[in-house]
C-alpha cells in the first residue's frame, strides 16, 4: 500500500507526458563584457546583396573597443568612418545605423556612394563573437545611373571578430 502512496503522489507532481524538462530560466545568459583593446574583422559569408560587384561588399580589418562594460562597447573603426557605440544584452550585441563607408567617384563620375550599416551578434567570449552585418547602399550625384546599381541597394554578411 506504501509503494501505491508514493507512486501516487509522484504521478500528481507530473505533467503527464513523461518527457518532463526543467524549467529554464531566462535570467541564465552568460553576460559577456568585451576586451578594450585591438580587434580583427572577418566577414566569413556573403548572404545576400542587391548590389552589384562592383560595389565591395567585402572586407576585412583591424578595428579597436576603447571601452567596454556590460551594457556597451565603443568602437573605433580602422577605415576613416566615424566611431560609434554597440549595446550589449548578456553576450548578445546590437551596433546601430551608423556610417560604414563611402566612396566618392568624382571627378570621374558625378556619384558619391554612402554605405550604412547595422551589426547584430554574439560573443562566445570576451575575446570572440560572430554575427551579420546589413549595409544599405545609397548615391548622390547627377551620375548615380552610371555606376550600374539601382539604388538603394542592400547587401548582408556573416562575420566574425577576434581581439588581437
């Protein structure tokens, strides 16, 4: 009668489905603060893009992170645009609209090509993260047309970043 009692209570504290999982917590994810200091940016794959070659849609190179905190990073690109601030959730990170690139083709071409780009990933470690980064692409100037884009055109990559 004893073993009937407790298989008893057992079955009342079960779902029922025998696949039981415990419950998970959302206040587990690992916080990740990035290490201040030199970065190497690779873009691993070509996603998607609407622009044509001849816009570079490419690139790899050396960037900084001159403070880092468990709610951002700062970052200090190695290609003449602006600086600009990442937030971070846990290890997950979002860098906002900011200028990427631009490309001026006067005199030549009457168009100045202006790329803006949102990142969005996650570090492994305070060393390491991967994740995709969107451009869009837009033109001023009287010749846009002969550059043989439409504009605006998009482009995405998959990246990663180590620290130097």
């Amino acid at each position: 009668m004893r073993l009937f009692l407790v298989c008893l209570a057992l079955a009342g504290c079960s779902n029922g489905g025998g696949n039981e999982t415990p419950p998970t917590d959302s206040n587990t994810t690992p916080t990740v603060t990035p290490k201040t200091g030199a970065w190497e940016y690779n873009e691993v794959t070509p996603v998607s893009s609407t622009c044509p070659q001849s816009i570079s849609q490419a690139g790899t190179g050396a960037f900084g992170i001159t403070t880092s905190s468990t709610a951002g990073f700062h970052v200090v690109p190695n290609d003449g645009t602006a600086a600009f601030d990442c937030t971070l959730n846990g290890s997950a990170f979002n860098c906002p609209d900011r200028a990427a690139a631009m490309n001026d083709l006067r005199p030549q071409i009457d168009a100045v090509l202006t790329a803006r780009a949102v990142a969005n990933g996650t570090f492994s470690t305070a060393t390491a993260a991967s994740g995709s980064q969107e451009a869009t692409v837009t033109c001023t100037g009287t010749q846009c047309n002969a550059t043989g884009a439409s504009f605006p055109c998009t482009f995405k990559v998959n990246f990663k970043i180590r620290a130097r």
